[in-house]
C-alpha cells in the first residue's frame, strides 16, 4: 500500500473517532442533529481554550474526560464480570 493510502486511511480513522465522541457525549440527540450548533459549540470550545482562562479549561474539561472514559472502563469490566454459580 502506498503511503499516501496509509495516512488517508489513518486520518479517516481518526476524524471517524473524533466524530464518535460527539456522538459519546450526547451531543447529536442533545442538539437534534444540528450541525450549526455542534460547530457553534466547538468554535466556543477553541476561543474559550485560547483565552486567559485557557488553561483553566484545558485542566477541567481533561480530569471531566478522563473520569468519564474511567467510569465507562469500569462499567465494561462489571458488565463482563463472570458471577460464580448460586451453590458453588
């Protein structure tokens, strides 16, 4: 494969993961789908992070995503946990 197809394929995949956490968040049902919205916010997001309290963002908006991917990781593993038969 060309390398040109390699870094096609890796940036479809990474705007393909950056657009399942819109969806993740909620985002798309919270706005009903409304493109002008989700960019709006983003815009929002990007001038908030290069403002003075851009920093202040960056550290909050991290530690929120991380204890939400934490949280899900935890629920995956409850969800695959084997529970020993009643009587064993």
């Amino acid at each position: 494969m060309r390398t040109w197809q390699v870094e096609r394929r890796q940036r479809t995949r990474h705007l393909i993961e950056l657009g399942g956490l819109v969806v993740k968040a909620g985002i798309v049902e919270l706005t009903n789908d409304d493109r002008a919205i989700i960019y709006g916010a983003l815009l929002w997001m990007a001038d908030k992070l290069q403002s003075d309290e851009g920093k202040r963002a960056h550290h909050l908006w991290h530690a929120k995503g991380m204890q939400a991917f934490d949280a899900e990781r935890r629920e995956e593993r409850m969800g695959q946990r084997t529970w020993p038969a009643v009587g064993s």
